[in-house]
C-alpha cells in the first residue's frame, strides 16, 4: 500500500535533487562550463511549462468531458510553432537587441518606452496569470490528497489549506532563491531553466508511464483500447466548430502572451537558432503529451467508479490498481508541472513588478537620483524577492477565496483569454509601424474591460461577484449589455463569446486609435527598429578576452581623455587591482569608474554606449542612440550659443572700434575746426590791435595815414563780427535747432531782393535774369532762401575775375523740382576744388577778400535744412551754382 | 642803411602794420605774399631776419622754414615765425623746424621789435 510517508520523501528527495541541479547550473553558467547548457534542447524542454499541471491532469479531464476538444489547447501552440516561427524569432530578435526583460518591457518598448503601458500589461498579467497559480497549488493539493484517501494506514487527512500553504512557501522559496541569484542584465536564470528542463522530462516520462500501463496494463493491449475508447461517450461528444477554433486560436495566443512562456521563450533564450530545432521538438513533445490522454480518459471513465474526478484519472487509475510506484511517478510528474510553472511565472511577473511598478515607485520616492547602482541593486533584488513571495502568495489566497471548486480547464482558459488580450498590441507593434502608444493603451483597455465583464467575474459564479440580474437583464438594464449575449449575440459558448468580443474590440480599438492618434519621435524609432528588427541589429558579437577589452578600452579612453590622462588613469586601476602596468582587468567597478570619468567628458549616455559597445558587445540600442542625440544636441546648443556669443563680441568690438575711428576723426576735425576758427579770429585782431597801437603810438601820422588805419581797423572789427555771426548761424543749423518760418512767396520778387541787397548791377557787373520763368510761387522759409540767393551773387559779384563780370540767373523746372543756376563768366573753379568748396573754411586760391570760407558751407546746411541742395555745376563757362528746390508743397503758378 | 627784414604774409593790413613798425625803427622791410617762391624771394633778397607767417596760400610755413634751414646760405639767418594758431604744438612744431622765435597773433607792436632787435644785433 502506498504510503503518505513514503511519497512525502520522495517528494522531498525530488525537490532537493531539483535544487543540486539548479544550483550546478547555476555555477557552471557562472564559469563559462557547460555548453550543453546552451543545447536546442534544454531550451525546447524548457518551453514545456506551457504543459502545467492544467495540461497534465486537466487534459484527461477535459478529454472525459468534452471529448477531443482538448487537442485545442495542444493545437495552438503548435500552430504557432510552426506556422509562425518567423514571428518568434522576430520576437526573439527584438528581445536580445533591446534588452527585453518581460512581455511589459517589449509592448513598452515598442510604444516609446511608455512606464504606463508597461505597468497596465503588468497588472493585466498579474490579474491573469494568479488563477492560473492558484490553480497549480490546487493541482498539487488535490493530488495529495488523493493519496491520502488512498493511503488507509494514515488515520488522519492531511489538512487542504496547509498543504497548499507549505506547498506555496516552498515554491516561493526556491523562486527566491534561483530566481533573483544574480541580477543579470539579460535575466537569464540559468539554474531555474536546467530545473524546468528536467521536471519537463519528468512529467513527459511520467504521462508516457502513466499511459503505456493503462493500454498494455489495464486495457490489454492498442485493439482493446480502441474499443473502449469507440464505447465511452468520448467519441460521441460533438465539438461545435465554433468552439474548436476558438479555443485554438486562443491558446495559440496565449501561447505567444503568456508572460511565462516570454520568459522562457524570449528572455531565456540563448541562441536564435535554438528556435529551429523547437520548432519540430516542441510540437513533437506537445503530441506525445497528448497521445495517452484519450486512452487514460476511455479506461478512467470505464474502470473507475461513477462521480470520481476525471481530472485525476492519472493519478487514480495507477492508485486504484495498486501500482504505487507509478502512483508516486505520476504525482511527481504534476508536481513538475505545476512548480515549473509557478517558478517560472513568479520569475517572469516578479520582474515585470519590480521594474514596471516597485522599481519607479521607489525612484520616484528617492527624488529619482538613484546613480549609486549598489543601492538601486539592492533595491532591485529586494522588490524582485518581495514581488515573488507576493504573487505565490496572491494565488494562494486566491485558492482560498474561490474554494478551489471549479473546474480546472475552466479557470484555464480563463486565464489564456485574459492574457490573449496582449496580442493584438503585441503583434501589431512587430509588424505594423503605425501602430501608436495611444492605440496600445486603447486595444488593451477594451480588451481587458470586455474580459472582466465577460468571463472573469461570470467565472466566479452567477449572483456571486455580479448579481444575477445583470445576467438577465444586462448593465443598467440594457439588455445588449447582458455579460454573456453583448449585442444580442446569444446562444454562444461562453468562452468563445468573451474571446470573440474582447479580441473583437481590442483590435478595432488598436487598429482605429493607432490610425487617428499621431506617434511621438521615440515611439516612431522604436517602432521602425521593432518592426525592421532584421535589418537594424546584428547577431550579438562575441565576448572578448578581458584584456584585450581593457586595450580597447585604453585605445578609447586616450582619444577622449587625452593620453598621458588615460595612461594615469589606467595604471591607478591596474595598481588598485594589483596589477603591474597599465592595464587593469576590465572589472565592474572599473568599468563604472571609467564610465563617470569619460561621461565627464563625452555625457553620460555616449560613455554608457561606448564602454558597453566595447565590452558587452552589445548592440547599441535606440534609447541609447537618443540620449547619446540628446547630449550631441545640448553640446551643439551650447557651442552655438558659445559661437553666438562670440559673434557678438566680435560684433561689439568692430562697432566700438568703428565709434574710437569716429571719435578720433570728429577729434582731428574739431581740432582742425578750433585752429580754424583761431586763426580766423586772431587774423582780424592782429591788424586791429597794430593798427590801434600805431594810432596811439605814433604822434606825426597825417590825416591820411590816420584816417586809413582807422578804416582798416573799422573793416577788421566788421569781418570780424561778419565771421562771428556766420559762425552762429553755421552752428544753429548744423545741430538742427534752426526754425523754420515758412512764408508763401513769389521766386522773382526773393531774387529782387537777393539782387538789391548785394548791389544789383552796380558797377560794371552785369546780372541776367529771366523774369518770365521766375513766377512760381514757393512755400518755403523765405529769408534762407534769399540767404543762399544773396550769398551766391555777392560770392560772383567777389571772386568773378572776367573783365566784364557778368551773372546769368536761370530758372526751370525739372519733374518735380526747382532748379535755379547761377552762372558767372570768370574762369570759374578748379576742378580739384570743387569737392571742397562747401566745406568750411574753404577758400578758392589766394584771392583775400575778407571771407572766411564759411558762406557756402552755410548755404549747403540752409538748402539741406528746406529739402533741396546746393551743387557746382561743372562744363559751364564760368562758376556755377545750381540750388534745387522741391516743387511738390507747391503751386506752380503761370 | 638799416638791415634788410624779409616779411612772408599774405594779409594784407599785417603786412601793411608791420612794415610801417619796422620802417619806422630804420630797417628795410620787403615783402613776400604766398608761399610757393618765398624760398626764391630768401635767396634773391638775402635778408638778415626772416618774419614768416605760419599759414600762408601754396606752402606752409613750417615747410618754407624746413627749405631756408636746408639752405647753406641762409641755414643761420634768424627766423621770427607768427602764427595766428595758438596751440602748444604748433609753437613745438616750430621750435623743432628751427624757428629762432615764435610770436602768437595777436602781438603788440613793441613786442616785434624788441623780437626783431634781439634776434638781429644793430
């Protein structure tokens, strides 16, 4: 008879034997042993935790129920192995050249890193995948119990609740401890994978047992069977074809989703090329897992009594003929089941928690300036460990609360449908670029929503979490809102219904959202490495001898830091490690310390890109390509604003140098300008003040004398005056402080008067004029007018040096201007002088008559002052002057 | 026979003044108005006293200076410079060209002689 106490140890021996191999992996991953690690083979057997408990015994009691269906669970994944191998590798692919840690981490990843979406996928996994934990402990608690009934020299019943208890610790415990070993960038768990591998041997070994004794043992032999299976109610049971390939398309998906089955078959996987070789050997493993379960359901139904749980037959029918050997086989082979999945799923949520959730909570908490990585390390493993308890826990609990009463299949699928929301998220994201963080987010939220409301919370029991009248009548009494008939579809299998609609609606929402919604810049480079992943990344190259790194390393390090920097630096590394010369093993704290001190020069993201393109061989991912672009920006900002600055400077000091020429040229001139003036005055004076002493000095002048000295004395203290008042006047109008007091006025009558006052034709000088082109009347400041007028006749009248001086007045008018010239019939002015006569001071040759050169400096200020201008006429005869006059304020009259 | 003043000026009432003061103090005043030919009007009139205007039309005392100085017969012959410009560099200017005196206008009469005396011994 078995006994509890037996099965008990071997239990015991098997978990112990379960932690020597982990343990050995573990160490041999460490050193660099064990290749076979890294065989096809242990990464296919590894896939096996798809076959959890569920599949295990659920199959058989899914077979005695309905029939074949429960090839649809086996038929998905295959499918996908198969058919869509492309995919996963892809998968695969991304995985490794982003660094993916968790189904959350790649659909994040692929919307621009979204935390949001990682941690919505994170609690839709956690809310999926805790039935199906609380199902594995259910599994193994069932079992025991069965052996427990069994075994008649027990006298007590274990109790359920504490075998599910210590059964939950255990299994935490080891997760624990070979889960969050080592925090390895790439989340490998080397040990954890060789462990699963193994039991995966177990429970196919144990199946086979299991089934090849009830053909050959119990049934006699295949024809018996064969006949057994034709009478049991098995092959009568119709599956409607709905439902067929529903339940395929759904474990085929979940298959893909499962945060587990990532785990393995992404995060773990070693080699690309391991996928090949699963893709036959999986689907191999899958069939053989499923060839006895047909005949172990016919004969279990056949042999055992009426009302035994179907979901046991494995367990019972070897227990019921008394082969306890393969009694305890088989339960070893559940228990393989359902601890690889529970491991394996604890390890794959626990990281999803403690990166998406604990991790940025704990940042956010710390003021996000987490650089000592031994503290965010720390941190890391203790939420990964704490994660880990908490969801055994969680599915303990959940056990507990749902009384472990339904159906095993039935939470099952469940739990793939909840999961299957992922995909369309999941597989759009890898083949389609438009797809949008927001659409993501979208698809997810619908899909989830329609899940709860269809098929977690009805799965709970009619009227026990939602009341029976929501069943009936539907939310807020609508009946198209009934749970199990949305939109009036009824009549439909339950879980066929809720895959529909929510798959339904999770992908119009995606596929609608993503068209409408725009993607940001790092979405949209994600999404092109994603979907592109074959062209952008490379197989990961090999590792490389340490120190060889450290060479390339140096060989860097003196391009950036400069050499004789980067020889000190290196060699103080090598001194630290104990080691002579200059290159230091490439250990982490170095690399770390390397890190800061080149990010000092080149940032931070671009050293990180460097050091780990150098040493982890690792390609270069988008996140790192975008900070290192962030940095090149702000550098490139900021030599920008350096070169502005510069720019500006060099602006400034043209501008000041500009002003200093200015400055100096206004000093020279006012220099000029004073010694003029100097000279202008002190002249007039001199001959004043001689002449005034002759007169005072001299006692025998005559009458003549005296009366001419005194004249001359008279004349000098008018040119004087003369000179002062031009000097005023020259003075106002420069600085533009002259008013002027426009008058309207007839063009004749103001050359009358320049005429009169300068003498008219006095003398042998001639003036001509034109009286009938001088009747236009001007709107203008008279009096400056007639300044300028007189100014130019008395200067003809002056300096004209023709025996018969004769001035020529002529007026006319040219578009809208005034021109009126005055032309004399002397010899006129030297070419080379008649640029400067209208400065001050000037004065044409050595002719002294008094003036002192300020009169046409003068009139050119007066003409600028009315809005025309004063200019030598060249080619005329004589000296001409041409004043121009704008016309347009005025009237031209006759 | 007094001794032989050259007078270089263009203005024509300081000419007049200053030749009717030194006539009248016995010496022979001639005159000299632009500054193209004044070295021309040194050679020919070999005077004994130069009185030379800083400011004159063609050629600037300064340069006519320069020309009488560079002139063996005539490098010794005092020159008594007048400037109508009264600034500290005009007058170093003139001690650098080799001016033997240098007179601001406007000057008192009594002034230029006992200049002219002193420079030229009776």
């Amino acid at each position: 008879m078995a006994t509890l106490n037996v099965l008990i140890l071997v239990c015991l021996s098997y978990v112990v034997f379960l932690f020597a191999i982990a343990f050995a992996a573990d160490r041999a991953a460490l050193h660099g042993r064990g290749t076979w690690l890294h065989s096809p083979l242990i990464y296919t057997l590894s896939l096996s935790i798809y076959c959890t408990a569920w599949t295990f015994y659920g199959a058989v009691g899914f077979a005695a129920r309905s029939g074949l269906e429960y090839l649809t669970i086996y038929l998905g994944p295959t499918l996908v192995m198969i058919g869509w191998w492309w995919t996963l590798r892809k998968m695969v692919r991304i995985g490794r050249s982003q660094r993916i840690t968790s189904i959350a981490d790649l659909i994040s990843s692929r919307y621009g890193k979204s935390n949001t979406l990682a941690v919505f996928v994170t609690i839709l996994a956690v809310v999926g995948t805790t039935p199906y934990i609380a199902l594995q402990l259910q599994s193994v608690t069932l079992s025991f119990a069965t052996f427990a009934e069994a075994d008649l020299t027990s006298t007590s019943l274990p109790n359920r609740q504490s075998t599910a208890f210590l059964v939950a610790v255990g299994l935490a415990l080891f997760t624990i401890l070979f889960g969050t070993r080592n925090l390895d960038v790439n989340e490998r768990h080397h040990g954890v994978v060789m462990a699963i591998a193994l039991e995966a041997v177990v429970k196919l070994f144990a199946l086979l047992a299991v089934g090849v004794f009830v053909v050959w043992g119990l049934a006699g032999g295949v024809e018996q069977t064969l006949e057994r299976i034709n009478a049991s109610e098995i092959a009568r049971w119709e599956v409607p074809t709905s439902r067929w390939i529903g339940l395929t398309m759904l474990s085929a998906a979940a298959f893909l989703c499962l945060p587990r089955m990532f785990q393995v078959m992404v995060v773990e996987n070693e080699n690309e090329g391991h996928l090949r070789t699963a893709a036959w050997a999986f689907p191999a493993y899958l069939m053989l897992m499923s060839l006895f379960v047909v005949p172990i359901a016919a004969v279990g139904l056949d042999v055992l009594p009426q009302g035994s749980n179907p979901d046991l037959f494995v367990l019972t029918l070897p227990l019921n003929a008394g082969r306890d050997g393969l009694a305890i086989l088989s339960f070893l082979g559940g228990f393989s089941s359902a601890t690889s999945m529970v491991i394996v799923a604890a390890i794959a949520l626990s990281t999803m928690v403690s990166n998406h959730v604990v991790m940025p909570i704990w940042l956010h908490l710390t003021g996000g300036t987490a650089v000592v990585s031994g503290d965010v390390r720390n941190v890391a493993l203790l939420a990964r460990r704490l994660s880990i308890a908490g969801i055994v826990l969680l599915g303990y609990l959940y056990l507990q609360l749902s009384g472990g009463g339904t159906a095993l299949a039935a939470i099952g699928l469940v739990s793939f449908a909840g999961v299957a929301q992922f995909l369309p998220a999941l597989m759009g994201g890898l083949v389609w670029r438009g797809a949008t963080r927001l659409g993501a987010l979208c698809g997810l939220g619908v899909g989830f929503a329609v899940w709860m409301y269809c098929l977690f919370l009805p799965s709970f029991g009619s009227s026990s979490i939602l009341p029976q009248t929501l069943f009936d009548h539907g939310l807020f009494g609508m009946s198209w809102l009934r749970p199990q008939a949305l939109f009036g579809v009824e009549g439909m299998d339950q879980v066929v219904h809720a895959v529909m609609w929510s798959m339904l609606l999770n992908t119009a929402s995606f596929v609608f959202v993503s068209l409408v919604s725009f993607p940001k810049p790092v979405e949209r480079l994600q999404g092109a490495q994603f979907v592109n992943v074959f062209q952008h990344s490379a197989t990961a190259g090999s590792w490389s001898g340490g120190l060889a790194q450290s060479e390339d390393l140096m060989i860097m390090s003196q391009r950036i830091l400069g050499a004789p920097e980067a020889q000190a630096f290196f060699a103080a590394a090598a001194q630290r490690q104990g080691l002579a010369g200059y290159l230091p093993e490439p250990s982490p704290d170095f690399l770390q310390e390397l890190e800061r001190e080149l990010s000092g020069s080149v940032g931070a993201a671009t050293a990180h890109a460097m050091i780990s393109q150098i040493v982890g061989g690792a390609t270069v991912s988008v996140e790192d390509l975008m900070a290192v672009a962030d940095e090149t920006a702000q550098i490139m900002e900021y030599s920008n604003q350096l070169e502005a600055k510069s720019q500006e400077q060099a602006r400034t000091a043209r501008q000041l140098r500009e002003a200093n020429e200015k400055l100096t040229q206004l000093s020279v001139q006012k220099d000029g300008f004073l010694s003029q003036i100097s000279h202008e005055l002190r002249t007039p004076m001199t001959s004043i003040r001689a002449f005034s002493e002759i007169l005072r000095d001299t006692e025998d002048l005559s009458p003549e004398e005296q009366s001419k000295y005194s004249s001359i004395i008279h004349d000098e203290a008018i040119r004087l005056t003369r000179l002062l008042d031009d000097l005023l006047d020259l003075s106002v109008l420069e600085n533009g402080q002259v008013v002027l007091n426009e008058h309207k006025g007839c063009l004749e009558d103001l050359l009358d008067r320049a005429v009169a006052i300068t003498g008219g034709g006095a003398g042998n000088f001639a003036i001509r004029r034109e009286k009938s082109a001088e009747q236009v009347v001007l709107l203008t400041d008279l009096d400056r007018l007639a300044q300028v007028f007189i100014n130019l006749i008395a200067n003809a009248r002056k300096y004209c040096d023709a025996d018969r001086p004769e001035l020529t007045i002529k007026t006319s008018q040219k578009a809208d201007r005034l021109l009126v010239d005055f032309t004399d019939n002397g010899s006129g002015i030297p070419t080379d002088q008649q640029t400067v006569i209208f400065e001050k001071f000037s004065r044409i040759g050595q002719t002294k008559a008094g003036g002192a050169g300020l009169g046409l400096a003068i009139c050119r200020e007066i003409m600028a002052r009315l809005g025309g201008g004063i200019d030598y006429l060249p080619g005329q005869r004589g000296a001409s002057f041409r004043v121009t006059l704008p016309l347009n304020s005025q009237n031209a009259t006759q | 026979m007094g001794k032989k003043v050259l007078l270089i000026e263009d203005e024509p009432n300081i000419i007049e003044a200053v030749s009717f003061i030194l006539s009248r103090d016995g010496w022979e005043v001639k005159t000299h108005s632009n500054g193209h030919d004044a070295i021309m009007a040194v050679r020919e009139r070999a005077p004994d006293l130069i009185i030379l205007d800083v400011m004159l039309p063609g050629k600037s005392g300064f340069d006519i200076l320069h020309e009488i100085r560079a002139d063996e017969d005539h490098a010794e012959t005092p020159v008594l410079m007048l400037t109508a410009r009264g600034q500290l560099k005009d007058r170093e200017m003139a001690e650098r060209a080799g001016a033997s005196r240098y007179m601001t206008k406007p000057f008192s009469n009594a002034e230029v002689l006992d200049a002219v005396r002193s420079l030229v011994p009776q």
